[in-house]
C-alpha cells in the first residue's frame, strides 16, 4: 500500500521542485501545470535560461522528491526502536526516493530514460536488494 500512496503523492511536489530551484538560481517566475499522471515546469514566457539555470531547474524536480523522500526514510528508521517496523514504508520511500534521484539526473543531462521508468525501475531494483528478503517473509508471515 505504501509503495502507491508515496508514487501517487510525489508528481506535484516534483514539478515544485523545479519551480522552487528556479527561485533560487535566478528565474523570474514560471508555472506548473499537474495532471493526473504527469506534470511540467515551464519557464517565463521569453525567458531563456542559462545553461547553468536549466541544468540546476531539471535536476531540482528530482532532487526535492529524493531528498524529501530520504528525510521521512531516515526518521522511519529512527523510529523502528519506539514502534513496529513498518518495513513496505521504508521499501517505498528508498525505491522511490532512489528512482526520482536517478531521474533528476537524467533529466539534468536531457536523457530522459522513457519518463521515469528505467530510473524507477532501478530504484526498486535496489531497494529489492536491500530490502527483499526481509519484504518477502514479513509477506508471507500472515499466510
């Protein structure tokens, strides 16, 4: 349940991301548009970036989520001694956290790696290897 709730919830916060970096590195304004299953930054009307501003504006979509993601990881790990683990939550946020990282990336150098597929993909790859073991017997412990 955790791994689609956290997916559901992150297109709008990503596409903040890029707007809020472009703040930061000097881009007057810009808009967000957020559909259903995807969303877009655009740049001010007759607004060129730099190649320094572009770069910096994609790779902040991805880099917000991954380090928003990290940061509610982190605190879930902390927790894991006052409460249950709650192992699907931190399976999530890494497979997550780690795909929209590698997205950001791509997305910063223009290789857009089919959306985000290949980078999530990834992500869950290695969140599995982490976590899989541990995932598949705290499924199978009810059955």
């Amino acid at each position: 349940g955790s791994f689609f709730l956290f997916g559901a919830g992150f297109t709008g916060f990503h596409e903040y991301g890029h707007w809020q970096v472009a703040q930061w590195v000097g881009v007057p304004g810009g808009r967000i548009e957020v559909t259903f299953f995807s969303g877009f930054y655009y740049y001010p009307e007759g607004f060129i970036p730099t190649t320094v501003q572009d770069f910096w504006v994609r790779l902040g979509g991805g880099l917000a989520v991954a380090v928003f993601f990290a940061i509610f990881w982190i605190i879930r790990q902390k927790s894991l001694s006052f409460s249950e683990w709650e192992l699907d939550d931190t399976f999530a946020l890494m497979a997550w956290g780690l795909g929209q990282l590698l997205y950001g990336f791509t997305e910063a150098m223009q290789w857009y790696w089919q959306g985000g597929i290949i980078p999530t993909i990834i992500g869950i790859l290695i969140a599995g290897v982490i976590y899989g073991k541990r995932l598949y017997l705290w499924l199978i412990e009810d059955i």
